[in-house]
C-alpha cells in the first residue's frame, strides 16, 4: 500500500502450490486515503517514510487484452490465403502484435483461408481462426488463450488443462462476475468509408 501503482504496470501472480496463476496489466485504479471514514481506519501513519498511506483498489486485464486493443488499420488489411489454421494464427500474431514482446505457440490444425479487413478488432482475427478451424475439424475444438508470461497460444481444447478446478460444492460457480469493457482505448482512431457521395 506504500508504493506507487500506475495503470499499464505488469501484474503477476504465482501460487506455490500450482505456479503461474494469472499474468497482465492493471487496467484501473481507484487510489483511497486511509485516514478517510471507512477505508481502513488508520489513524496514524504505518508507513517508513512517516507519510499517511494509500490503500488502492485495482482491476487488472490478462494479456489477450493486447489484442482486444489493437485494430487493423486500412494500410494493412487484406487476406490470408489457404494455410494451416495454426500458421494463420502465427501469422496475425506476429504482423499485429510484433511489438509487445510477446511468444506463440500453435498446433498446426486444418487449411483456412481467411479475411482481414480494415478496422478488424486482432482478437475478434484470433477468435475467428478457431471458429474456421472448427469448422473445418469438427472432431477437434480449437481455441487460443494467452498464459501468464505473454505467451499466446493456438491448441486442441482436450490436451490442456484448465488452471483450477471446480466441483459442484464450489461456491465460485455462482460468484463469479465478468465484464469485459475498452471502449475507451484505440491506438488509432480512422473512418471506413464503405459508400462515397459525390455531387
């Protein structure tokens, strides 16, 4: 609680007992002083430097949210012809997202041909890979998820395991709430014009 917390800061947790558990980035903070009425109540300071500490309340983002942030901008868009499903997803990866430094991984899969058009959301691009992949392999399901240290992955749903487990005396099974919400974040902002008027 003594130390600065800044949005974009790298995140990461690790169990003893099963290793890596979540990798990302804060996404929000809300910064509290403690000596304020019901955030703590401290009434003097606890802190080394002899200062009044914050309290902060954090949401972090896992790092599939890079590519829930990126777009395709108009100079890019195009098409991926006939490849193996794994290859298409390498692709994407490393032509939009070369520059966070990130690992992929992917099993080959089968052949898809796929489209990417100016103003394409990269993780829609990833989602859509597995939906043709699918499609094209009903016997598999394929899915791509990201792990703790950056590294994006292409694999068969049965060969990996999930990072917990859940019975049915879990509670979590009715407490768990997500939202999903960027709308405020681009890293550029540009017009599709699909139909021009002319006079």
């Amino acid at each position: 609680r003594n130390q600065v917390m800044c949005v974009g800061q790298p995140v990461y947790l690790k169990s003893t007992d099963t290793g890596n558990v979540f990798g990302g980035i804060i996404d929000d903070i809300i910064t509290s002083n403690q000596l304020a009425p019901g955030s703590g109540g401290l009434s003097s300071p606890t802190n080394a430097a002899g200062t009044t500490p914050f309290s902060y309340t954090i949401q972090c983002a896992s790092w599939d949210s890079i590519a829930a942030r990126r777009v395709i901008l108009p100079q890019r868009a195009g098409s991926l012809s006939s490849a193996a499903a794994g290859t298409q997803f390498k692709t994407i990866c490393f032509n939009f997202l070369d520059a966070e430094s990130i690992a992929v991984t992917a099993v080959a899969g089968p052949n898809i041909s796929i489209n990417i058009p100016a103003g394409a959301n990269v993780s829609d691009l990833l989602n859509q890979v597995c939906s043709l992949a699918n499609g094209a392999d009903p016997a598999n399901t394929y899915f791509w998820y990201t792990d703790a240290w950056k590294g994006f992955h292409f694999a068969i749903q049965t060969t990996v395991a999930a990072p917990w487990g859940i019975d049915n005396d879990d509670t979590v099974l009715t407490a768990v709430n997500v939202e999903t919400s960027h709308n405020q974040y681009a890293n550029e902002c540009f017009i599709v014009a699909d139909k021009v008027l002319s006079a």
